[in-house]
C-alpha cells in the first residue's frame, strides 16, 4: 500500500513536470520565433491578441483561485471537491503576474497618467468601497473602513486595485531610473532578493 501511495506522488509530481515544461516550450514557440510573431506593438489603431489572450487566461486563472475559496468557505466538509478546487488553484497561481505583465507591458508614462488611474480605477474603486462596507457590515467606523480600504479588504478580490496601484506607483519612480541606466542593476538586485526573501517565508510571522 505504502508503495502504491509513493508510485501515486511519484506520478503526479511528474505529470506536473511534463505539464510546465508543456507551458515553457510554449512560450519560447509564441514569443520566440520572429518569423511567426514579430516584436509586440501598439498603436491606437492595432492592438496586439496575444496579450488580449494571455490577459484572457489569467483572468479565468483569477476566477479558478477564487472558486478554491468559494467552496472552502461554504463547503469545508466536502474534501474530495476542496482538493480538487486547491488543484486548480495551484495550476493557476499564474493568473496574477500574467495579469500584470501583461497589462503593463504597454504603459507609458504620459500627460494624464495620474488623471486616467483616478478616474477609471481610483475612483470607481472609492465608490464600490463605501457601498460594500455599508452593506456587508453592521457596525461602521471610519477608522476600520480607511484600513480595509487602503489593504482592499472591503471584498476578498478588492485586494487587486491597490495591488494595481503600488505598481502604476513603482514604474512611475523607477521608470526614469531605470531608463537613465543609473542604479539599474541596483534595483534589479534588490527587487530579486526582495521575491526570494518573501517567497521563503521571512515575512510570515510579521503579517
């Protein structure tokens, strides 16, 4: 039995091998090949699909993590479904970074870059905020709504826009920076040691 179950995770950590060497050899195949796909760009007259499509993917990838906590809300009995929703959800912790890369790969820093983040994210986000803290909870203070306002706390997804917004902040700074050259290799050093500091887990006995 014991070695049923080891063959069992042998199999499936090979299957998840196969899997994202699948996703990698089809990345290099669709960015890769100049012939096929030239260099992206984007004008007010042509937009380039392959980032309307990743940008697809990562959404449906978004949807799938938050069905994972749907039914481990509403449904924390039901093991067999739970575990198959933390599958899929695994699969598409991708969904994010895609998300955000994808969206910024043509940003520009522009006359009205502040003005069009405040009018089609800042303030339909303020809007939705004060109808949910209004609706979704009995007690209201100020204080506790400015916190879960800032942290998008609000609603579970909300998390996203200021996610958005440290970003749109980061690339407004470091944008001249690192076109300048200047302390390029800098940023890019400590932006590195920063991902792997935080993905080993330092952080997590202070959140």
């Amino acid at each position: 039995m014991k070695m049923f179950e080891k063959d069992k995770y042998t199999m499936e950590w090979e299957l998840l091998g196969i899997i994202l060497a699948g996703m990698l050899a089809l990345t290099f195949y669709t960015f890769c090949i100049p012939l096929l796909f030239p260099v992206p760009i984007q004008t007010k007259n042509s937009r380039e699909s392959r980032f309307d499509v990743l940008r697809g993917f990562a959404m449906i990838g978004i949807v799938m993590i938050h069905i994972h906590s749907y039914f481990q809300f509403f449904h924390p009995a039901d093991t067999f479904i739970i575990h198959n929703t933390l599958m899929l959800s695994n699969f598409a912790r991708f969904s994010v970074p895609i998300f955000i890369l994808t969206s910024a790969i043509f940003l520009k820093i522009k006359e009205g870059y502040w003005i069009s983040k405040f009018k089609h994210l800042v303030l339909p986000y303020t809007i939705f905020s004060i109808l949910g803290y209004w609706i979704k909870y009995n007690h209201y203070t100020l204080n506790e709504f400015l916190i879960f306002y800032v942290l998008g706390k609000v609603f579970t997804p909300f998390y996203f826009v200021p996610l958005l917004l440290q970003f749109y902040l980061l690339f407004y700074i470091l944008n001249p920076i690192m076109k300048a050259g200047s302390g390029r290799n800098i940023i890019l050093l400590a932006s590195f040691l920063i991902n792997v500091i935080s993905n080993l887990g330092f952080f997590d006995t202070y959140l």
